[in-house]
C-alpha cells in the first residue's frame, strides 16, 4: 500500500483536516478519506502537526520518544485517522469510537486472534486471548469511559468472539448472545450523548470448561434508573426502548386497517389472545401518551420487538408469559403519564389484575395510627401524584429484576464444569450536561469509585511493587498512592470530618422534606443546607449570584459538575417501598405476585420500621459496594473507551473532548508513571 495525505488548515478558526488516499501498488486500487481534527481550544500546539507528530503511530503509548498532552493526542490521531481504533497503554487498552463500521470485528480479524500465538496488535480480541492465557481462574475486563464511547458495542464484541471461538456443544452461547437485545431493550434509553444508552450496570461471567468451551455465563444487574419511567424528561431524552417497541407492537396488533409485517412471527402473534386482549386494552393509551411521542420509527420498533420477544423465547419464556411481561411495562408507561386522565389509571388496574377501588384507595387513602387507633386520612393530590410515580418506579425496577433472573437461569452454567471465568464490566458512563439532576449525581459518583478502582490497580500496584523490591529510594513511587484518594468521594461519602452530602439528602427525605424548585417555601433549602455544611471541603463547589439557591458544585475527578438540587430529595426518598410491594403482593395477579416472590429487595414492613428507612442513595451504595467487593476478587483488565468528538460523527477527532477524557481516565498520569519507572521487568 502506498499513502499520499495532503493537509488543509485554517489559520483564523485553527481548525485541520487530512485527505489520505491508500493505494494498492499491486492491484491499483485506492480509497480516499477525509478525516477531521479539530484543535482549537485543546491547549496543544502546533495547529497542524509537524512532520514528526504526522510520523508518530505508536501501537502503544508507552513508546512515544517525547512525552506529552501534545504528542499523546498526535499519536491517537495518526491511528485514528488510519481507522486504527485501538492502541496499548502498557496493559490497559485504549479504544476510540469511530462511529462507524471500519471492520475491527470482521470474521478474518476474529481468526487472526484464533489459535496459536496471539498477535501484539492492539485489539480486542487480544485482550481476551491474553486474559485467558493468564495464570489464575477468575478474570475480568473492566469496560469504562464516558456515555457514547461504545462500551456497549464493545461487550457485545466480546462475547461474540467468546462465543463464535469458544464454541458450546449446547444451545447456552446462543442464548447468551440473543439476550443481549432483550436487556438493551429493557435497560437502554436515548440520551442526549448516546441513542443506547446503558441506564443500568452489569457484569456478565462467562464460563469456560477445560476444553475451552463456553459452559454458561452468570448474570448480575447493578442500580438500574428506574426513575427514568416517571416524571418529566430532559429535551433530547427519552424512556427505555421497550416503551416505544411496545407502543408499534400494540398498534399493529390492535390495528385493524394497517396490515402487519408479512412474516411468521407476526403472522402468529397477531392471532393470539393475551396478545389481542393487551393491544385492546392499552392501544390507544400509549398511542396518545405525550411522554412517548418522540420515539424511532415503527419500522424499527417493530424489527426490534420481534428480535425481543424471539430472544425472550430462546430463554425459555413462553410467549403468554412475554405477554404477561408486556402487560406490566404497559401499566407502567401508563402510571407514568397522569396526564392521560382517569382511564389511564382505570386500565393499569386492569392490566395488573388489579381491583381499581382497591388501586384508587392505595394511592388516595393512607393509613395513620392516633391514640393506638387506626385512623386513615385522604392524601392530597402531590402525596397522590408522587406515590403513582414511586408505584410505577417500583412495578419496573421489580420487572428488571426478575427478567434478568429468568435470563440468567437459562445461561446459567452446570456445577463443576467451570475452569475459568472471565467477567464483563458495562456500567454507564461520566455524564455532564448544561442541566444535571439527580440520576447524573448518581451516575458520576458510581464513575468516581471505578476511577478510585482503576488508580489502585494502576498506579498503588506500580508504588507497591518498587517497595518492595527496593527500588523507592526517595520515596518518589509513595505519592501514587495519594491518586488514589479521590477527595470527591470523601465529600459524597462523609469521610473526616462532618457529614457529606449523602448524609444530608438522606436525612432530609427520610424526614419526608419535599424539595422543590418553585412554588415551596423549602425552595433551595438544600443547595443552601450543604453550601453551610460542605463549604470547608475542598471538593465541594457553591454556586455564584442567585444560582446558589438552586444549585451545588462537586470536583470530580472527571472534572467540575453543578447539579440542580430541586428533586434530590424526593427522587431519593422515591426508592424500593415496602409498602408498594406489600399491596401489589396482596392485590396483584399471578404474575405480579410471581415477580415479587424472590426478588431480593422485597420485605414487608415491620411493626416500628420507617417507610423511608431505605433511601435510593442507601440502595445505590450498597449494590455499588457489592460490584467493587466483586471486582476485587478478580484479576482485572482496563478498557478505556474514547469519545473522538461530542456530535458521534465518524472521522471527526476533537482534541479538546480527547485531552480532557484522556485527563480525567488516569491516562495521561498512568502513562508519565509507567515511563518514570523501569522499563525492563523480568518475572
């Protein structure tokens, strides 16, 4: 091949691109790119590179002759721009979104990475094959980076190869594989950073017998947002898929003049009766529901829903029971929108099998004790409207969680047939947008403990090793320990002295205070609580002007965030209540109750227990605890995944949106200290 790239610059808008044409000297082909970099504002000089930084393509980081923020982004770029997507940093891969198909999981590159010696080249696939020649049995790769980077497409890449290379004599890798569009559906939203977005984390195990085979995987679920389902939405984002998958399905079922999808499967569920009797119920509801208007396209919908319920099927559900499935995401995205009147909530009882007398006196009747007699009380129209909304966060966290039990039973491995592990991480991403609420405060503090993750088994693995050969004579390996101490999550946590800001929102809602941005004279209270009690850490951040009644800073390791306040302390006092699963239990059909049997998170409550005694923030922590207890039973490899640019445009790299994920990943500091040390180990 033979490359002939000729750059253009404008000197005003410091802006560059390249055309590169790649032509075939033996068969005189040749394809032309055009490939975008934008350097304006990255603080990296010179605007158009010079001849050594268009040279510099390092398949790992780590070789770079002269260091630097400048020649890093240089060095990515020149791959970048080659459609070469992966590059090593030492161990930890990097990988940068093309957002585009540029081949990197094409059949003859899968096979490159099959059998004998592993090539060096940086990839996936490499990853893997040297994770699984690692001594040890319990392995993990810790796919992380901001919303949009293509974690998502990277694990399912991975189990993929698992799967195609690993091939089962049973039917367990086809399941595998099929229920990843299922829990995409059920899981996933549009964002404003990502079109599939993962708004829940999981760690899938996949099982290897001796004979390298795939055995089975386990499945584990982590803090899913369930306050999505409810409540208004940001512009440019929506509720799960599933919603909009349902709303096409319903109305080509129930419609009697648009003809379905001329195939088997269509041709099947239209003639059954769960399914008939759904459609007529719901239908017109969700058709008229303002919370799903803006939705893909009902071709897509459909082609989608019928991979779903195919999917749901190879798991071993019957198609009732996907039915009975639907049913509740039904009631639930009619619970959602109380904008839709009376007949909404008249319907979700009729679909959860439900008395409504029995429904309506749940959410307008409260029971109080008085004078050891028990007295009940009307609920106002807020208290109503906030316990409908909590009604149906509960219904969807409680179908979630028995959906992934089912699935992770049928991809469930036999007993001791399992030789070696190797476990995947997917967790959303960093997220910072002009207006932050409570679900990116959630999301960002999960990133800020993965962050404490990756520096101590980068860099206080790097110091712990110099120690203890003896190699720390001025004590210049010590400080990377410190890395490791992320002040933020002191600040969140309450770690020293004072209470953070966890403890603050949790002893607000648990006293049932109702936070809100208008129209309550608690407007502001907590923004303004914690610009008091926070403002001596050097983590925290308070607002300027009049914005300090409504919003609070936190230095993340990513970088600055200021959240809106109002609804912290509702949306947080809206997490699993005991008293929702006690009625539904009581009240619901066979299938609600089903769901409710085992779910781990269920209990009713007990005599003297507070209703708020377990706050979304309790829950989050502890499911959170619970992954980091998990990853660190396991040797773990690090995948960070790059966002090239903001707008997801292939062959676009935006050196400012690069450096600043580069500097708040570890990157660039993981780089300097693995150069500072001893290039040459001997083990």
């Amino acid at each position: 091949w033979l490359k002939v790239s000729v750059w253009f610059a404008h000197l005003v808008f410091q802006w560059a691109f390249k055309m590169t044409s790649f032509l075939d000297t033996a068969k005189g082909h040749s394809q032309t790119v055009r490939a975008v970099r934008r350097q304006n504002s990255s603080g990296c000089e010179p605007a158009v590179p010079s001849s050594s930084n268009i040279a510099s393509d390092p398949a790992d980081l780590l070789c770079l002759e002269d260091f630097s923020d400048a020649e890093l982004l240089s060095g990515l770029w020149a791959r970048y721009e080659r459609q070469q997507i992966y590059t090593w940093l030492g161990d930890v891969l990097v990988s940068v979104n093309p957002y585009s198909n540029v081949g990197a999981f094409d059949e003859e590159v899968a096979a490159r990475y099959t059998g004998g010696d592993s090539p060096q080249a940086p990839h996936l696939y490499a990853v893997v094959r040297q994770t699984l020649a690692a001594a040890g049995k319990r392995h993990a790769l810790l796919i992380t980076g901001e919303s949009g980077a293509g974690k998502t497409e990277a694990t399912r890449a991975v189990l993929s190869f698992l799967a195609k290379r690993h091939p089962s004599t049973t039917d367990v890798q086809d399941r595998l594989l099929r229920s990843t569009p299922v829990l995409e559906a059920f899981g996933n939203a549009h964002t404003r950073q990502n079109a599939n977005s993962s708004r829940f984390g999981k760690f899938i195990e996949v099982h290897l017998a001796k004979t390298a085979e795939v055995v089975g995987a386990t499945l584990r679920p982590y803090m899913l947002e369930a306050s999505r389902v409810s409540g208004d939405l940001p512009r440019g984002e929506r509720t799960y898929h599933i919603f909009y998958l349902l709303k096409a399905a319903l109305n080509t079922i129930g419609n009697k003049v648009k003809a379905a999808p001329e195939t088997p499967f269509w041709d099947h569920i239209v003639l059954q009766k769960s399914w008939i009797e759904l459609a007529h119920l719901a239908r017109e509801l969700m058709q008229a529901s303002g919370r799903l208007r803006d939705g893909p396209s009902e071709a897509a919908c459909l082609e989608w829903f019928e991979v779903l319920v195919q999917g749901l099927q190879a798991t071993g559900m019957k198609l009732p029971d996907v039915a009975e499935c639907c049913r509740v995401v039904a009631a639930v995205a009619l619970l959602s929108d109380p904008e839709l009147g009376d007949d909404s909530l008249t319907t979700a009882a009729k679909l959860l099998r439900v008395e409504v007398s029995s429904l309506q006196s749940f959410l307008w009747r409260t029971m109080m004790s008085v004078g050891g007699e028990r007295v009940f009380r009307e609920r106002n129209k807020a208290e109503a409207s906030t316990l409908r909304a909590s009604l149906a966060q509960e219904l969807y966290a409680t179908l979630f969680s028995w959906l992934t039990r089912f699935i992770a039973k049928g991809i469930a491995p036999p007993e001791a047939e399992s030789e070696r592990m190797l476990g995947l991480l997917d967790l959303y991403g960093f997220e910072v947008f002009p207006s932050n609420g409570f679900e990116q405060f959630l999301i960002n503090y999960c990133n800020e403990r993965l962050q404490q993750f990756f520096n101590r088994q980068v860099f206080a693995r790097e110091a712990e090793e110099y120690a203890a050969e003896g190699l720390d004579w001025y004590g210049h390996w010590s400080h990377c320990a410190a890395a490791c101490q992320l002040p933020a999550l002191a600040l969140l946590e309450g770690r020293g002295n004072g209470p953070g800001i966890f403890h603050v929102i949790n002893d607000r809602s648990k006293c049932n205070f109702e936070e809100t941005q208008t129209g309550s004279n608690n407007t502001g209270v907590l923004a303004e609580t914690l610009g008091v009690t926070c403002a001596s850490h050097v983590a925290f951040c308070r607002a300027s002007g009049r914005d300090s009644s409504r919003l609070f800073g936190v230095k993340h390791f990513a970088g600055q965030v200021f959240y809106e306040a109002a609804d912290f302390v509702r949306k947080n006092a809206s997490a699993h209540r005991p008293d929702i699963c006690a009625f539904l239990r009581e009240h619901g059909g066979d299938f609600v109750r089903e769901m409710l049997s085992d779910d781990a998170r269920d209990a009713a409550p007990r005599r003297g227990r507070k209703l708020f005694g377990r706050t979304l923030i309790d829950i989050f922590q502890q499911e959170l605890n619970e992954l980091c207890s998990t990853l660190e039973a396991r040797d773990c490899r690090h995948i960070r995944c790059l966002r090239p640019n903001d707008e997801q445009k292939p062959l676009v790299f935006d050196d400012a949106s690069m450096l600043r994920q580069c500097r708040y990943s570890g990157l660039l500091e993981a780089t300097r200290i693995r150069r500072q040390g001893f290039a040459h180990r001997r083990s």
